[in-house]
C-alpha cells in the first residue's frame, strides 16, 4: 500500500528510497578524526543528495573504548543545487548534540 497524502484533493506520495553513508577515520597518531557523510532520497520526481564531512577534535579518549570519547566538531554539507549548511557538533560518549544553520543558493 502506498503512502497518501490528504489536504485538499487524494494524492499518492509514492515510495521513498533513501541510503546513507558515514564513515570516519582518524590521522595518524593524531587527536583529529576526519567524518564523511552522504545522503540520498528519491521519491516521485523529488530527489535529494546531500555530501559533508566534520572534522572532529577529540577532547579525552578513552582508548579502550572508542564510544566513550567526547569530541567538538565543525564542517558543512551542500545539498546539490540547492544550498549548503554549516554545522558544529559536540559529542559525549554515544549523544551528539549539533547546530546547523541551512543556507539556500
């Protein structure tokens, strides 16, 4: 069954195919850890592709337990032809806590 959507007249949203990708790495020996980040979702004719990266200073690691590292990060993202949006991001343990402000083009 698809999704419909009611407001003023019947309409069929269709499906929603999404797929994400986050991978990180760090630099050599190094408190820096480099964040990668894309994002993409069809739907109908509506298509959305979103590409970023942060870069993530470790504040204290735990190198026992990767999970319970807190770190401060910034970077940006662009959505392709639509605009881009810069972002930092604190993170305790396994809880992130980030703002982002959405410029569009």
């Amino acid at each position: 069954m698809l999704p419909r959507y009611y407001f003023v007249a019947q309409e069929d949203l269709g499906l929603k195919y999404t797929v994400n990708f986050k991978g990180s790495f760090g630099l050599s020996a190094s408190p820096w850890v480099i964040q990668l980040a894309a994002y993409m979702a069809i739907q109908n004719k509506a298509t959305d592709i979103v590409i970023g990266s942060l870069v993530k200073y470790n504040i204290s690691e735990n190198s026992s337990n990767f999970s319970k590292t807190t770190s401060i990060g910034f970077g940006g993202y662009y959505r392709i032809g639509d605009g881009i949006f810069p972002k930092v991001q604190l993170q305790w343990g396994s809880f992130a806590l980030g703002m982002s402000y959405d410029i569009n083009s």
